[in-house]
C-alpha cells in the first residue's frame, strides 16, 4: 500500500474525480481534467501512470475565474460535500485544484485554497484536493473564510471532505457554459446522434404520440434502431425523459401538430415515412415542407447556431470554402472549449495527441480523421446538409480526410 506521503498531484486528482464523478455517463453529470495531466511525465523524472491518465480523461484547458481549474465539471454531488444539495433545477458547475507531494517541493495546500477561490467568479463551488496528512488546521481555515471546499485523500485513495462548502451562484463565461451544456440531455456524447438522416428523429414523436408501442410503430415505418433514434430526438430536444417515461417536449409536440394538419393522422404522415427509406436525395428537396420542419428543429440545437454564425463570419472573411481543419481552427481561437468539446472525441489518446499541457492546438494532429467525434463530423453534418444548412454530407471518421472535408454554408449571405 502507498504511503500518503507519496500521493502525487495526479494521483490525488484521479481519487477525487473517482469519489465526486462516480457514474460519468449518469444524466447531468460531465467533468473534464486540464490538458497538463495527459502528459506522459507530470513533472521530469515523474511520469503519470497509464491508469491515471485513464481515469482523469477526457481532457481539455477550460478557463474559469482567473486560471484553469485542475478539473471542472457538473455533477449532483453527495450531501457530504455541500452545504446545500441544489442550485436552482440544476446541478452546480465544480472547480477543483489538487495539490500532491513531489520529490523536492512540500504540498502547498493554501496556494490551491486561493486557486480554487479565485474560480468562485464562475463556479457555483470550489475544492482544493490534497494528501490528507499535508493538510494544516490553518489551511481549514482559510478555505473556511473564503467558502472554499477541502478534500483529504489518504494512502488508499479514500476521500474525506473536510470543508464543506456554499452553493453561490456566478455570472456565466462561454467557457462555463461549454461545460454546462456537456451535461445536459443536449451535450456532444459518443450516444448522442447515432443515426446520419435527419427523418429518423423527426419522426420519433410521431411514434411517441401513436397508441400503438413506440419501438413498434418506428421499426415497422422509419427505423430499426430505435435506442439511436430516442436519443438523436433526445438531443434536438423533441422529447424529454422523466424518470419513469418519455414525454413530448414542446418542440415534439409542434412536430406531432405539423404532421396531423399536413394528414390528418400520425398513421398517414408515418406511411410517407415510410416510402423515404433509403433515399439518398437531400431531404429538403425531396419533402420540402418536411426539410424545412426539420430545419427548424436543427437550428434549435445550440451546435448549430454557433457553426452557422462562425461559417458566416468565415464566409465574410474570404474563407468560402473551410475544410474541417480551417474550421477547427478557426473555431479554437473565438470558442476552443466549446470547439474541444464538439469536434474531439473524448478518449486520453484523441485529446493528448490535439492539445498540448497549455491547451493549444497540435495542428499536425488535425489531419487525422480518427481525432475527430463522429457525432459532429458524421451525423450532425449529415442533418446540416440534409435540411439545407451546409453543402455536403458528412463522413465517418476512418473514411474522412480533414483537408478536403468541406464546411460550407449553401446560402452564405454576401452582407
């Protein structure tokens, strides 16, 4: 067993991230840890073990406060942790500053109490992490003051919460807000949009409302896959999950209104569904009235609106024809948690290999199209292209060439 003595800064975030975000793929839970930690040596000499790196993935240089946080995330957190369980209906946004012992500094617990006070401007709680035995009553103290959370870790990774902080509420950077909506039903997850044709979701509430079983009426009219047609809908916001059922969002229920004044059944509209089955015609062309429903429904995910307006701006200066890299550069200098969080798949490898220990992008690395998320540069182009945003599809990852990958808007506006 490892003395407590020789717990590093990784080591100690790794045990936090462990005791605070137990269930990552749990609703309203999203964390990431700073790009410094998915380096192979944490400082020379001190290298950062390969199970290490693999708990604290993903990875991304989020800016909180006046600095980067050690790891930020949103999760519902355990009563031991907090002095209030609730911020309003949603779960807080967290900073944490893990401090460790290294060969020839001692742990500086109340530097990381001032570190993590300083994220207080835009996070809704802060903790400073460190080796239980390296923490001093006046260090207590100080976080104490300033409503800062302490964490001990001891020599078998348990995590005792010593400090117990407030709930304060902050104003919203862009970047808080990236990692805000990761955490929602909406934010870019390996699950999020497995199917490449926008109809499949379109037609997800159209079953929903059908008396007849929902998977039941989808297979037999649109889809097969009915969990990645639940969840693309899911994430354009047409339906809501409950804890015991889904529901018809407002959104889904304007789609369900459309479609019986366009028929006069569900039955009728899910029978011309049915007649679009492997179609490969762009959607907004081959059903126009459907297409521009369908345009609507994309716009409302927030994705789309910040591509679209970067693309304008893009368009404007002299950059008609962006290949996903130009994109993605582009992107990481106005919006590079968001663009991180959209474009990059999640895995320590993707995220090591596109971000240097500062958080800059690796251009080399762009030109790979296994790095990229396959829900945006798959599936999320192909809805864009289908309802008319962008002019061209999407492509699977192991099949994209980055360079020649056209990001384009179909009607760029000249003014």
């Amino acid at each position: 067993m490892a003395s407590a003595a020789s717990l590093s800064e990784p080591q100690v975030l790794a045990h936090t991230k462990r005791r605070l975000f137990p269930e990552p793929d749990e609703p309203n839970t999203y964390a990431v840890t700073d790009t410094q930690f998915a380096m192979d040596e944490w400082l020379a000499g001190e290298p950062i073990a390969a199970d290490v790196r693999s708990q604290l993935a993903p990875f991304n240089h989020v800016r909180i406060g006046g600095g980067y946080p050690d790891l930020v995330g949103v999760a519902p957190l355990d009563s031991e942790f907090l002095a209030v369980d609730r911020l309003g209906d949603h779960p807080p946004l967290i900073a944490i500053e893990a401090k460790g012992y290294t060969a020839n500094a001692p742990v500086d617990v109340e530097r990381g109490v001032i570190q993590a006070y300083d994220r207080l401007h835009e996070a809704n709680v802060a903790y400073v992490t460190a080796p239980l035995d390296a923490i001093s009553q006046s260090s207590r103290t100080l976080a104490r003051e300033l409503n800062v959370g302490v964490l001990g870790v001891d020599s078998r990774g348990a995590v005792t919460s010593l400090e117990v902080p407030r709930v304060v509420g902050n104003r919203t950077s862009e970047e808080a807000t990236a990692i805000r909506f990761q955490a929602t039903a909406q934010g870019v997850a390996n699950k999020s949009f497995g199917l490449n044709h926008p109809k499949n979701y379109l037609a997800y509430p159209l079953a929903l409302y059908h008396e007849r079983p929902t998977d039941e009426v989808l297979s037999a009219y649109v889809v097969a896959a009915t969990d990645s047609a639940r969840d693309g809908a899911a994430f354009l916001g047409l339906i809501e999950k409950r804890p015991d059922r889904l529901v018809l969002s407002p959104l889904g229920r304007e789609v369900v209104r459309f479609a019986l004044h366009r028929y006069g059944s569900v039955d009728a509209a899910l029978a011309t569904f049915e007649r679009w089955k492997r179609a490969r015609k762009r959607f907004v062309d081959l059903a126009p009235e459907w297409g521009m429903l369908v345009r609507r429904v994309v716009w409302s995910y927030p994705a789309t609106r910040l591509l679209v307006a970067e693309l304008q701006t893009m368009h404007e200066e002299g950059i008609t024809d962006p290949s996903l890299i130009d994109l993605v550069e582009w992107l990481h200098v106005q919006h590079p948690t968001f663009t991180v969080e959209l474009f990059v798949r999640g895995t320590e490898d993707a995220r090591s290999r596109v971000l240097d220990e500062d958080g800059h992008l690796q251009a080399n690395a762009l030109t790979d199209g296994a790095v990229y998320h396959s829900p945006a540069v798959f599936q999320l182009k192909a809805m864009l292209f289908h309802s008319g945003i962008l002019t061209e599809r999407g492509a699977e990852p192991h099949r994209l060439d980055p360079a020649t990958d056209t990001w384009s808007l179909r009607e760029p506006l000249d003014q």
